[in-house]
C-alpha cells in the first residue's frame, strides 16, 4: 500500500494506504552536492529543477534529474535516467544509491512491472538497509512485502468505449463516494486520490469472488498499529466508459477498515478506488454529485503544480510568501497539518493551546495534543482559500505525515464548484463557484 503514506487518516475519516518512506541520505553532509541531497529529503523540488540545469552531463546529474522526474510524473525518464547512474553510485555514494533503488521501485510499480519494484526493495533492504532511517525503515520493510505479493500480477492496462461520467454522492463519513458494479455485486466504494491502490475489505473480496493471495503483507497505521493485508486482481473494473483490466486491490480485514464515525458509531468500509485508476484516467474532475475524466487540459500551465511522492499525490501551495508542499487527500473530510509546519511557522500558534484530539484510521484511534488554527489562508494555484479550524501536530507522528507540511482534505475544497486533477500536466485546479471572485 502506499506503504509509506501508512493506512491513516486523520480525524473524521482517516485513510491512506503508502508505499514506503524515502531513505534519507545519511551522508548528505560530506557529500559532493550535499546541497541537493537535502533538496531530496525536504521535498523542496523546486530548488532540485533548478540546480539540475546546471548539473554537468555525467551519473550524478542522472541520479538527481531521475529523482526529480519521478516526482515530476515523469516516469520512463526516470526509468532511464536512474537506471544510468545506479552502477557508478554504489560504491561511490550508497546513500544515494538506496534513494536511487526505492524511487525505481516506485517507478516499476507505476509501470506494473511488478517484479522489477520486487527486484529493486530486495536489492536495497540486502544492501542498503543502513542508509534507511530507522524510523522509516518498517514502511520500506511493508512496501517491500506488498511488492513481493505482486511479483506475477499482469499489468494493468485501460480501454474508452465512452465518456466517463458518473454519479457520486457523500458517505455518512463524508467521503465522496460511488456505486459500481463488479462482478454482479453493486455497492459503494470510495473515491480517494490519496489511497495508493484500490482497497477492499475481506469480506468484500468473498462477495466478489476474488482469490486473495496466500501469501501476507503489512502496512501501519497513524495509531502506529500494523494491518495485515493480502493481494488480489480484479479482472475487470468498469468505471463510466473506461475498463479497467488487472486492477490491484489491497485486501484488508474487515476491523481494519471498521471506522468511527461518531461518538458511539462505527462505519464499515469495503471498497475504496486509489491512485493507479485515477492516473490512468489521466484527468479527473469531481464536481457537484458527479466525477468526470477526460484527456489533459487545454490550459497545461492552470492551477498549482501537482507533485507524487511515491503513489500519493502532492500540491505546492503559498504559504506567507513561501511554496510548501501538502499531501492531497480526497478521502480525509478535514485538513491535518504536520509536525514541520508547526516547526517552521512558530508564530502562528503563540497564541494557542494545544488540546487532546483523536487521529483515527486503519488499525485504531490515537489521541494526541494538538493545536486548532482559527483560519489559515493558502494560495492554491490562482485560488486563495481559507482553512477554518485546521488541526496542527506539533509533535512527530514517526509516520508519513511526518515528511510533507500537512495532509489536505475536502475542507481545501469546500465553496468551490469542482477540482481536478490533471496527471498528464501534473496540475491541479479549482473553479470557484458561480458569482464568486477567484485570486
């Protein structure tokens, strides 16, 4: 599962399944070019693209233009370009070259070759494993299993026959739901962009006739609990006009995905749709009671720049003058920010108290203290948007949320008429509502 990105959500609906944590390069400090090691392990991409120009044609500007088009979406160059520089960078510099082998992995499974994301963790869990941090290390270790589970999936692959127009409606979780019919069987399954495959629950999977595999993998939860899960494809997944052919879905127990949605209340989750169907999509906008896909945008260059970390989305929004970068997750209902934004802008909580909040998601409920900001002001592209009482971590979760300033959820886009996200562009853009002014 995304391993990285932990089965977690936060508060109301706390989901998203990760593929791994990205070593941190321990030798960033002596290095040549250390400058750009620190621009991996911050995210700060932007400073990455620019320094790469500059970068003389040899293996070490491959391993840093490969990195940056990897989180760019840019994933055959990528490919190609890490591929290139993985010999040279071994010896030379092994921490580069566990960064190196976890961000092909992640390019392996965006291609579907599944054995080769398989080939890549073992390589760096048998080699590499001291250049992991070891607060990151369990999540490289529950990537590593997923892929192994994968290792003779056939390759997904997409097909129109029509225009992909369908219905959604709201949860009693809030999420942005729809009913599909696979295998004979209808029911709901969540839209959620930031979910890094498409989930079932076991009992759902019986219902629908899969054959989970025997074999098991993990992945953890924000309570810091860990979900066992098995793997299995579903032939065919028809989503409006578009079929969808050998679609992984992570199956997890029933408890796992068994939600509060209230004081004394439960929700059962059974069926989510994840990241690769919404990138095979290309570009998807949800508006108002419907979700729609077409080819990539007339205007490439709208909205803010759109970013992946591992299988989870990310938008670079403003912040008081400077770029930060979110994870975008559809299936939370609230914004959550990170221990990194509490760190880097102090003065906007001087004059808060922190008070005990619960971070719910797969594998329990946590409660933490936590700080609530008033209104936060974010520019999102060529949108001003304004935050109401999100909630601030000023403590280090050891997980996912850790790495990015925050995970944004449905409040991001409250009061606009529809959203899209746009993977050939990497791009993402809201159109504000009828007689309301934008930026």
């Amino acid at each position: 599962m995304k391993c990285r990105r932990r089965l977690a959500r936060a508060l109301a609906f706390a989901f998203l399944v990760s593929l791994a944590a990205i070593a941190q390069p321990s030798a960033q400090k002596t290095s040549p070019n250390g400058q750009l090691d620190s621009a991996v392990a911050e995210l700060r991409y932007e400073d990455l693209a620019d320094a790469v120009k500059s970068l003389p044609a040899d293996p070490e500007q491959d391993y840093f233009a490969g990195v940056l088009a990897n989180r760019e979406g840019r994933v055959q160059e990528s490919i190609r370009r890490l591929e290139a520089a993985l010999p040279s960078i071994r010896k030379a510099n092994p921490a580069r070259a566990a960064v190196a082998l976890h961000t092909l992995a992640d390019d392996y499974v965006k291609s579907y070759r599944y054995r080769d994301a398989n080939s890549a963790y073992q390589d760096l869990l048998t080699h590499f494993r001291h250049e992991v941090d070891t607060a990151e290390l369990q999540g490289l270790e529950d990537d590593a299993s997923v892929a192994k589970l994968l290792v003779d999936a056939p390759a997904q692959s997409i097909s129109f026959d029509g225009p992909v127009q369908i219905k959604t409606y709201h949860s009693p979780l809030g999420t942005i739901d729809t009913d599909l019919a696979v295998n004979g069987v209808t029911g709901p399954w969540i839209l959620d962009t930031g979910a890094n495959f498409s989930v079932v629950s076991a009992s759902y999977a019986r219902r629908l006739g899969l054959n989970p595999s025997r074999g098991e993998g993990q992945t953890q939860g924000i309570s810091g609990a860990e979900n066992r899960l098995h793997v299995a494809i579903l032939p065919e997944l028809r989503i409006g006009g578009a079929t969808v052919r050998n679609v992984v879905l992570l199956v997890l127990e029933d408890g796992s995905l068994n939600v509060q949605s209230g004081k004394d209340t439960h929700y059962q989750i059974n069926a989510i749709v994840g990241y690769p169907l919404f990138q095979a999509l290309q570009r998807v906008t949800f508006a108002a009671g419907e979700m729609s896909a077409a080819g990539s945008a007339d205007d490439a260059s709208r909205g803010a720049k759109l970013f992946m970390e591992d299988l989870s989305p990310l938008i670079e929004c403003q912040f008081r003058g400077r770029n930060l970068l979110f994870d975008l997750d559809t299936g939370a209902s609230a914004s959550v920010l990170s221990v990194r934004f509490y760190r880097d802008f102090p003065e906007a909580f001087r004059s808060l108290s922190p008070k005990p909040d619960g971070l719910a998601g797969a594998g329990g409920v946590k409660i933490v203290e936590a700080y609530h900001l008033p209104e936060m002001m974010l520019e999102v592209g060529d949108q001003a948007v304004v935050l109401h009482n999100a909630t601030a971590l000023p403590v280090a979760q050891n997980t996912w949320l850790d790495k990015t300033y925050g995970n944004l959820g449905r409040d991001l886009m409250e009061g606009f008429r529809s959203f899209t996200l746009d993977f050939a562009n990497m791009r993402f853009a809201m159109a504000p509502a009828a007689g309301a002014n934008g930026k």
